[in-house]
C-alpha cells in the first residue's frame, strides 16, 4: 500500500480541541502523525495511505490548507549565468 506525507495547518484561533478530533479522524483511516505544530502555525504532519487521504478533510472550515509535505531549502538555483 502506498503512502503520502502531507501538512496539515489550522486557521490561528482553532480550539486545540478540534485538531485533536482532527488529528483522531486521520489516525482512524490509517494515518501517522509525524509532528505536531504548535508554536509558528497549529497543525500536523502526517503520513496517509493513498486510498485514504480523503481522511484528512481539506473542506473543514477552521483549515488553513493541507498541502504535500516536501524539502524545503533556502537556497534557490541560479536561473541565470553570466
């Protein structure tokens, strides 16, 4: 079975009680939560099974985004050479 990592981020006043649901809803299809955010932004890194990542409920309204979970650098590529 294959899996995805995603990001999941909550609007900034979500109730922690409603990622916790959140979060409990996700486990129950089979996800992993990896981390929970809760300084910076609130959410969650998760893995999900592939057939299961409609678990993770994009259209809840106190969700920012879920977007995929990826390497992030702070060097880019020079797009130009001299």
């Amino acid at each position: 079975m294959s899996t995805s990592s995603y990001i999941v981020t909550f609007k900034k006043n979500t109730p922690q009680s409603e990622i916790d649901e959140h979060i409990k809803k996700a486990e129950d299809a089979g996800a992993t939560i990896g981390h929970r955010y809760t300084s910076a932004i609130l959410g969650y890194s998760v893995s999900v099974p592939d057939d299961a990542v409609n678990a993770l409920d994009a259209t809840h309204p106190n969700i920012d985004f879920v977007e995929a979970d990826g390497e992030v650098t702070t060097q880019g590529k020079a797009l130009l050479t001299k």
